[in-house]
C-alpha cells in the first residue's frame, strides 16, 4: 500500500497562536482506500490527537485559504482529509511534493468556498447546509439522507445574523446584507434528517467514510457538527474533531447513544462521497483493515 506524505507551509490563524508561524512546515501521510471516502477516513485516523481549536479560519483582514493541518474544528478536519483524499486520487503514481500542495490547496478551496471561489468573507460556505448543498452541485458528495429513512422537515436559519458579535466580518454592511440572503434562501429549502430516536432503524445503511451532519435543537441554526462515519466492532462511531475531548478522536459512544445522550442534537443528516476515478475500487484491500468495518 503507497503512504504518501505531504508537506505543506502552514498558514496560521491568530487563534492558533504566533508561536507556531515558525514552524512553516508539517508533516501529513495520505493513506489510501479502495474509495475517496475511505482514503479520507484512514488519513483522518493518522490525525487521532491532533487539537481541537476553533475559529481557526476567523482572523484575517481578507478572506484567503488557511490551511492548517496542526489544529482543527469539526468542519475544517472534515474539509482537510477530504481534500486531502481527492488530491491522492487525481494525482499520479508518482508526484512532487509541489504538485501535491498545488492539488491539495485546489481541493480545499473547492470544498469550502461557493462555486469553489474566494470571492470575500460569505464566499466561504458558513453554514454545513450551504456547504452540503454546493458541494452536492460540485459532484463531490450525495446526501443520503432521503434514501435511507430520513423525514423532511424546513427550519428558518438565522443564527449567523442574531449573533453578529461572533462573526466580526459582519460589522462590514455589504457582507451582512449578503449572509441575511444566504440565510433567507437556505430557510425555504425543506431537508430531509434521521430524527434521533431513529437512528438505530437507518444506521445498518451508514457507510464506513460516510459525512454524518448533527442537526441542531436550537433555534436559527441549522447544524452543530460534523463528522466520518466508523464501523467498529459492529457498532457505529463517529471519527471527529471532538469539542468536548478538545482533539480528533474517535467518539467513545456509538452513534446512536451520542445522539440520545445530547439535547443539542434533533438529528442527522448524511452525505456519501462520490467516486469519480473508476479504478479505484479496483484497489486491494490492505489485510491491516479493521475486521470490523462494513
């Protein structure tokens, strides 16, 4: 099995701390799946401990790419491996390191701002539901949802506006009136979600590398986290950058029990990533996969 590494410069939020611009440098192995998905979730397991740091894409007096793969919240880990993934796919048997950063930083601009452009602060995609809705057009990944018992249900998404004072790029006039747009078009669109007390019924249709979105309870906010689907032992966990265990980590509950053990959560939405190389599932599986995954 090929285990790539990648070296890439490090673009440093404020939040992550001046300390770290020195080290312009880190190290990440890309380890590949017979799917995007799984090379996404295999790469994601070698950044198990990695901290979880929020707000590391805030800071900065115009919008760019961050990239940084020392620290995490839920949807940059997610954003990362993923991009991380396509890249080892599109890229040849044999590549530069240059050539990989240059794939790579395409990948995650793709992934995290609309239409795959940076066009200022709400070009980027805020909201996990605008970021699963452009990502869907993009051909990257499907919601599955719908397919494997989910409920449809509209929710009016207003948060990002109610709460200014956590987004100070919103002071701007112009960015505001936009994101009041963004959030008007995002509430007339019905969605479909597992509502918590269902999961156990839909779970058996979860696949290993699959996105599983956590729907908020609270009002205006559409969801809270984000995560990779992981079958262990026959029970369904979640690979993530974790809050409140502050790192990437494997969740200690399955699925089902993380979702009934928190009130914040109403439910679940899952998006499958798609494959577009066609001998990829060709590849062979390493006899160092876990037994238990499905």
């Amino acid at each position: 099995m090929k285990i790539h590494l990648l070296w890439l410069g490090l673009l440093v939020s404020p939040v992550a701390g001046l300390a770290q611009a020195a080290d312009d440098l880190r190290q990440i192995m890309i380890v590949p799946g017979r799917t995007t998905a799984e090379t996404a979730i295999r790469t994601g397991e070698t950044l198990i401990g990695k901290p979880y740091v929020p707000h590391t894409l805030e800071g900065n007096s115009t919008e760019q790419l961050v990239v940084n793969v020392q620290q995490f919240d839920c949807a940059t880990f997610i954003e990362t491996t993923l991009a991380l993934a396509l890249s080892e796919q599109e890229l040849p048997e044999r590549y530069s390191a240059s050539q990989l950063e240059t794939t790579f930083k395409k990948y995650l601009t793709k992934l995290r701002y609309r239409h795959g452009r940076i066009d200022g602060y709400v070009s980027r995609l805020h909201y996990l539901s605008d970021w699963l809705r452009d990502n869907e057009r993009k051909g990257i990944v499907q919601e599955v949802t719908r397919d494997i018992g989910g409920i449809q249900v509209q929710k009016d998404i207003n948060y990002m506006t109610e709460f200014v004072q956590h987004y100070p790029a919103l002071s701007d006039p112009t960015n505001y009136k936009q994101m009041v747009s963004i959030q008007s078009d995002l509430s007339q669109q019905p969605f479909y979600l597992i509502p918590r007390k269902a999961i156990k019924a839909a779970e058996s249709k979860i696949k290993e590398g699959d996105i599983l979105m956590f729907t908020a309870a609270k009002p205006g906010l559409d969801m809270r986290h984000v995560g990779y689907a992981t079958w262990r032992n026959g029970k369904l966990y979640l690979l993530h950058a974790s809050s409140d265990n502050h790192r990437v980590t494997i969740s200690r509950q399955p699925i089902a029990d993380y979702l009934a053990n928190n009130r914040n959560l109403s439910g679940l939405r899952v998006a499958r990533v798609r494959d577009t190389n066609p001998h990829m599932s060709q590849r062979v599986e390493p006899a160092s996969n876990l037994s238990a995954q499905r």
